[in-house]
C-alpha cells in the first residue's frame, strides 16, 4: 500500500517533467499537448494503444488530433528519440551500462506499410509478412530500456520508386543491412559519451566483422553472440588458421568447463557451464580476444557462442554474467508491445512508424525511471524484491486510469469506423 500511494504521488509529477521536456519539439501548442496525452494514452489501461482507442482514452470523439501527432504535426521524432536517450541516462547511467542490440518483428497483413515484406522474424519463429525493427536498449544495475532504434529496408522496397514514394521514405534512405543500422545506432550512443563497459549483440550482428572491427578501432569491449560455423583466427593442434567455433569447442578439454551464473533469474542464478578459447588476433595490450561458450547444463548438446573483445585481465565469470545480460532487451521489447503499445500502430509510412515507435520508446522509458525512483524512495524488507517494469506499469496505469475517471470518456460508439483501410491501418 505504501509503494501504490508513494507511486500515485510521483508519477503525476514525473510525467508532467517529461512532457514538457517533449513539448520542446513542438512549435504550437495544439500538437504539443496531443503529443503529451499521446504518452500518457499509451502509458494507461487501454488495451490497445492504436489512435482510435488511444482517442477514447484521451476523451476525443474523434481519433484525427492523434492522428495528426503521427502524420501532419511537425516534430522531429530523432530529436525525441535523442530526448528519449538522454533520459534513460539520466535515470539508469552507470559505469556497469551495456549496450544491447536486437531486432523485432511487427506482424502486417497489407503489403504497403513501409518496409513490410515476406520475412523471418525471430518475433514469431518463421517466415511472414513483418517489418522488421532494430533496437538499441541500454541496461545497468538499475534497469533497462530502449533508446534507438531503425526500421529496416529490404532490398525490393529500395530499388521500388513507386513503393518508396507511397510510404513517404525519404530519397536519403537507402538499404542497409541490420548489422549496419546496428552500428549506426551504436555509433550515435558511444559519440555522445554515454557511459558503456561492454556491447552485446545477437549472431546476425556477432557475425558481422565490420561491426566488430569497428568496435575494435573504438576500442569499446563486446560480447557478440556468432554461429557455431563461425570462423575466427586462432590455433587448433598447433595449426594456425581460421576455424569453426564448433571444432575449436570440442577440442576444449575437460578442465577448462566452470559452472559459472548467467545472473540471476526470477528462479534464482541462471547457471550454465562456460569455457573459453584464446583467439590469434593481432591485438596489443590491454586487450585480448576470445571464444567464448556456453553450455547447457541438462544438455550438453544445446551450446551457444560468442566472440570477445575485452581487457586481457577479464576473468571467465565476469564474461559470464556480460553475456546473461542479453535477457534485458527481450524483456523491454516484451514489456513495451504488452504495456506501452510499441507494436500497436496502424500506420503505413516511413515517418509515422518513427514517430510512433519512438513516443512508445519513451513511455517505457518513463516507466524504467519511475521504476528507479521508486526503489529509492521505499524500504524494502529483508529479502523482498525490487519493483518491476511490469509492476511499475501496472501502477501507472492504475494511477493515469484514476486521474481519467475524473473526465467523461468518449462512448466506443461515437467514433465512426471511417477512415480506416482494408487492413486496419490508417491512412498517414
């Protein structure tokens, strides 16, 4: 009862903050507070945070003023996703910080969302009709949440002039591959001084040698996660030449196992068995390389790999726990299209999937501060846990939910259906 009404107190003050730090971007006052009730719409109970249901939320008859915050108004949504950045930092900067990056699919039915194409998506575990988004989170001791993120552009949709035009992608846009929008963002963070011991990534960026030598020229330590054909330098029965990181694992003897934590889980420390494999790159002090390698402990079969650029003195357990810590984007992907509609949008274009997806950003990011804020301001017992992202959200809601009761909400009938295409997007 104490953390609700401590949280009911703060999280009126907090957002009001955030708002007019948002409300900067725009240059009328009409569109700058649409843009607040935005946020805050997508911060509330409703159950999906589309501009029709976000409208009835806010206590529009209609949806077109929110609409417009994603279509028409003029704001810069990089400049917000900088805003975005920069708040995280504030509230979860911290000299343990990693950078972590992933991408994630949203589900379409039409053909004409910018960017949609017959795809994998890790998202859903197969091949369908997906745009595909790269993120960027940031994870400290104190939490975690999402601050860059690209759309990514198949190849038919940049060589497509009348799909381009269509989709309002700008003529500067051009395709880039997923490793590259991921460099991209990770340049952006690391040039603005954000505080970062180690980069982690998934196997399609881990296996990318640009990605990594740029970081290597960076000198900024990674964890990159490979395939298990990966071909990395190094020295196999005394052979020198690249090879597979399958065949330098089973070569490992015995000894060189440890059961080390991944770090801990809501079930307690997640152990696995690690060991490692110095690799033959041409580095110079204080840095060293390596293979690294996880190991199931019920199967021994089920194995995950990663390359390491690190300080040469980093002990095993350390690169253990910096690789466990690749759970934190998952979780703001999945906390931010259950809690804060990340994936909730019905809007075609370039831009409005932008605006959209980094308002979205910025909710969660609202939420990860408030999360700081209140584990600092209430006692915990011995043993008890800290607040959650998911708790924090819930409370949020709860307290946004009780501020509308104040307002007479719009009746689900008075918004007309129209304006909607075949597919449930809207026309932006």
């Amino acid at each position: 009862m104490a953390v609700e009404s401590t949280s009911v107190l703060v999280w009126r003050d907090e957002l009001t903050a955030l708002q007019e730090r948002l409300g900067k971007l725009f240059g009328r006052p009409e569109p700058r507070r649409q843009a607040g009730l935005y946020l805050e719409g997508l911060l509330s109970a409703t159950e999906r945070k589309n501009g029709w249901q976000l409208a009835e939320q806010i206590g529009d008859a209609r949806p077109w003023r929110t609409q417009r915050v994603l279509s028409h108004a003029l704001w810069d949504a990089d400049a917000a996703q900088e805003l975005c950045c920069d708040y995280v930092v504030e509230h979860l900067g911290a000299s343990d910080g990693v950078l972590i990056v992933d991408e994630t699919g949203f589900l379409k039915k039409g053909e004409h969302s910018a960017g949609v194409a017959r795809q994998y998506s890790g998202t859903a575990g197969r091949v369908e009709n997906v745009q595909i988004g790269v993120f960027l989170a940031y994870a400290s001791s104190k939490g975690h949440a999402l601050i860059d993120r690209e759309l990514y552009l198949p190849k038919e949709w940049s060589e497509d002039a009348d799909r381009r035009a269509a989709a309002a992608i700008p003529d500067e846009i051009d395709f880039a591959t997923k490793p590259a929008l991921a460099g991209e963002m990770i340049g952006r963070a690391l040039d603005a001084g954000l505080p970062c011991a180690w980069v982690l990534g998934d196997e399609i960026d881990g296996s990318d040698r640009h990605l990594r030598r740029d970081l290597e020229r960076r000198e900024q330590p990674f964890v990159l996660a490979i395939r298990s054909n990966e071909k990395l330098w190094s020295v196999l029965k005394e052979r020198h030449g690249q090879h597979a990181a399958t065949e330098l694992t089973q070569a490992l003897p015995k000894t060189a196992w440890q059961r080390l934590s991944a770090g801990a889980g809501s079930k307690g420390e997640r152990l696995y068995d690690w060991a490692r494999v110095r690799l033959a790159r041409l580095q110079q002090p204080p840095w060293d390389h390596w293979l690294l390698v996880r190991r199931s402990r019920r199967d021994p079969t089920d194995l995950a790999y990663y390359v390491v650029f690190g300080p040469a003195e980093t002990s095993l357990a350390t690169l253990a726990r910096v690789a466990g810590q690749r759970w934190a984007i998952e979780e703001c992907f999945e906390v931010a299209k259950q809690e804060v509609g990340l994936a909730d949008y019905e809007i075609r274009s370039w831009h409005g999937w932008y605006r959209h997806i980094t308002l979205a950003m910025l909710a969660l990011a609202f939420l990860a501060g408030l999360r700081v804020t209140l584990n600092a301001a209430t006692p915990r017992k011995r043993g008890q846990r800290r607040l959650d992202l998911w708790s924090i959200s819930a409370q949020a809601r709860s307290a946004i939910s009780s501020a509308a009761c104040k307002a007479r909400p719009a009746s689900r009938s008075s918004i007309s259906s129209r304006g909607r295409l075949g597919d449930g997007s809207i026309r932006l």
